[in-house]
C-alpha cells in the first residue's frame, strides 16, 4: 500500500531527525512489527480515508515544530499522534 510505505518513510525521517542512536534502535523494533500481519491487518481495520486526512494533518504538525526547530511542540505534537494512532489500532482489535 502506497500510503503506508510513505508513512513509513516519513517515521524513519522523523527518528533520523532525532539523531539519537537509542531511538532509532527501538523504532527497528517498531518498524519490525509494523510491517508484521498482525500491524497490517489493525490497520486495515482502522483505515479511512478522513483517518488518513487526520494523520496527514497530524504528520504536517510535527514536520512543522520540527522545520521551526521547536522541540517541545515537536515532541508534543508525535506524542499526540502516536497515542491517536495507538487508540484507533486499539479500537479496531475491539470492533
């Protein structure tokens, strides 16, 4: 799916932005199960086409803080869509 390898894509930019070592070797992990069946079906299960808008919104936000070098926003802003992404893969295992 074309989406999710640009999603995937534009994570692995935000950890090499990190330029912290210890984060990109846990999001190794992270990607690992990313590109897992299970991942992939939640995924489906939680897909749509106004979640992608969100997301897109929400990767924008990040990308922002971060072209701005503001780290607290920055930080504030993935740790905000990590938790909805978490939530709405959640909600899909549920329903």
């Amino acid at each position: 799916d074309e989406v999710e390898s640009w999603d995937l894509a534009l994570h692995r930019a935000f950890i090499r932005a990190s330029h912290n070592p210890l984060m990109e070797n846990m999001y190794l992990l992270i990607d690992e199960a990313r590109q897992g069946e299970t991942w992939g079906t939640m995924k489906r299960r939680s897909d749509s086409t106004e979640r992608r808008d969100h997301y897109r919104k929400q990767h924008r936000a990040i990308a922002e803080a971060l072209r701005d070098r503001d780290s607290r926003a920055a930080r504030d802003a993935m740790q905000h869509h990590l938790e909805n992404v978490g939530a709405n893969l959640q909600g899909s295992v549920i329903s």
